[in-house]
C-alpha cells in the first residue's frame, strides 16, 4: 500500500462562473514512504492547487486523496489531524512567522497536537538543529532575524510536527545562490536522516534534479509526466516545448548527440556528463 495515493483528482475554481478555471485536471499517482519527489511546471500548470488539495487546505472537485490507505475526506472533521501528517511549508514561509519569539513560533505546531511540554521542547531543539539555527536566537523575535533565517526558521515549525510527508511550496524563493544552495541541502540531510517523504515544489529543474529520486511535470493542469528523475530527463527537448528550462548541461549532452556523439540525453549532472565523456574517449 502506498503512503500517499491521488485518484482522478481535479479542482476548478470559480465553478458555474464567467471565471470558472480548471487547476487540476484528472490527475492520478502514488507516492511511496520514504521518496523525495521534486514537482514542477510552469506558472498557472496547477502544481500550488495540487499540493494544497494533498494537505487538505483545499478539498478536491473531482477524484480522492488517500493516505495510509484512508480517504483524508471520509471524515471532515478530522481534516486538522491530516495536516499533521502532512506538513506544509509555503512560499515565503516567513510571513506565517507571528509568535513572540523563534521558539514559541516552531512549538505551535507540537502545541497545538497536544504534546507534553518536554516533547515540545525536544522537538523545538531538533528542529532548530536540522535546520541550522542557533539556540541564542530562539529568544529572539522572529522579526529580528534575517531572511534567510526567518525562512529557515518557518521550515522548523513545520519540522517540529514531525510529519510523515513533509511540502514545500518553492522554499528557495528569493534566496541568493549560496543560501539557496545551503537550504537545499539542508532538506536533503533532513530527508536521509528522518527517511520520511518529501514533496519539494520548484521552477528550478537545475534544483529539482540534484535532490529529487522522482520528478512530476505539470502542465496546464494536467500531468505531463511522472517519474524517475533519471528517465524524466530522457524527456529533455519535450519538456523545453512545454516551456520549461532543463539544465545546461543536458542541453550540451543533448546537442553532443545531435552532432553525432554516442552519448546519452538523459545526463543531469556535470558528474555525471563527465563521466560519460570519459568512457567515449576510452572507446
């Protein structure tokens, strides 16, 4: 049985008005425990609405959400406790930041279970580590933080709950390179060392590839593709038509085979395309 499994699921907004747009449309998949799972597609391709509907910040028009086995909307009054189950973390997390200082922000969450005290320190503790917070500014109003350390500190919050599936909706928005890089790899070492799963939001395929085992492609609403990040890439120059960016340097291993190079298409590493370069020169 899979952790997290979407049946025939769509959601238009705006229903039976001059408005009425459908975000998602007829999309199936099943998601396994412990997977990191990179989504993308463009702006409007449905993939904000679809990540809402799996936490239940939106109930689905058409199709049903299963997690564990169980319809997350059999019982609508239990809705809250599946958003501890599934953690969200939005774009720009930072501006859910509202509590007195860092450290009452990142128990919110664990309060709100109704954990014992001790567990919630425990959890706040964990939390602000994996995320690479230091203790002095749990004392500190989050509003004295820096950018990158409100949003560090936002993703905590949502750690402490410990969810089984933890989303994250584009959380290196607005970050320089450095500190985007830092907090990718920070969800990596969060992902190895919890084994949960992870759903990471992005319109960088350059960030996506790096970290993702399987990869979901929207595209106007509809699931252009769902799979292995290696065979995602096999996809290259049908992915460029629908609009989006694939990385460099599977465009050059793309345009290598296109001259007449025996090389694969499917590369989206530097590592990796030297290696493959490597082994033709050995031929």
């Amino acid at each position: 049985m899979s952790l997290l499994e979407v049946k025939n699921l769509s959601f238009t907004y705006g229903t039976g008005t001059a408005f009425e747009k459908k975000a998602v449309n007829d999309v199936s998949l099943s998601i396994e425990q412990g997977e990191f799972i990179g989504i993308i597609g463009h702006t409007g391709s449905g993939k904000s609405t679809f990540i809402q509907m799996l936490n239940g910040l939106i109930k689905p028009t058409e199709g049903q959400i299963f997690l564990d086995g169980k319809d997350i909307w059999e019982n609508p009054k239990k809705i809250r406790k599946v958003r501890f189950k599934v953690g969200m973390v939005f774009q720009y997390p930072e501006y859910q930041l509202f509590e007195e200082t860092v450290e009452k922000d990142i128990a919110f969450g664990p309060k709100n279970m109704g954990l014992k005290d001790d567990e919630i320190k425990e959890r706040v503790a964990s939390a602000a580590k994996f995320v690479d917070l230091k203790p002095e500014l749990l004392k500190k109003s989050p509003f004295e933080l820096s950018g990158g350390e409100k949003r560090r500190a936002a993703i905590a919050g949502v750690i402490a709950m410990d969810p089984d599936i933890l989303i994250l909706d584009e959380p290196t928005a607005g970050l320089d390179p450095r500190g985007r890089d830092v907090l990718l790899s920070q969800i990596s070492s969060y992902h190895k060392s919890k084994n949960n799963t992870v759903l990471l939001v992005s319109h960088s395929m350059e960030d996506i590839s790096r970290i993702a085992d399987k990869i979901l492609v929207m595209n106007k609403g509809n699931m252009f593709a769902f799979d292995e990040t290696k065979k995602i890439f096999s996809k290259g120059e049908e992915i460029e038509k629908i609009g989006l960016q694939i990385p460099q340097i599977t465009k050059i291993m793309i345009g290598l085979a296109k001259r007449g190079y025996k090389l694969p298409t499917d590369i989206y590493s530097v590592e990796q395309a030297v290696n493959e370069i490597l082994r033709l020169q050995r031929v």
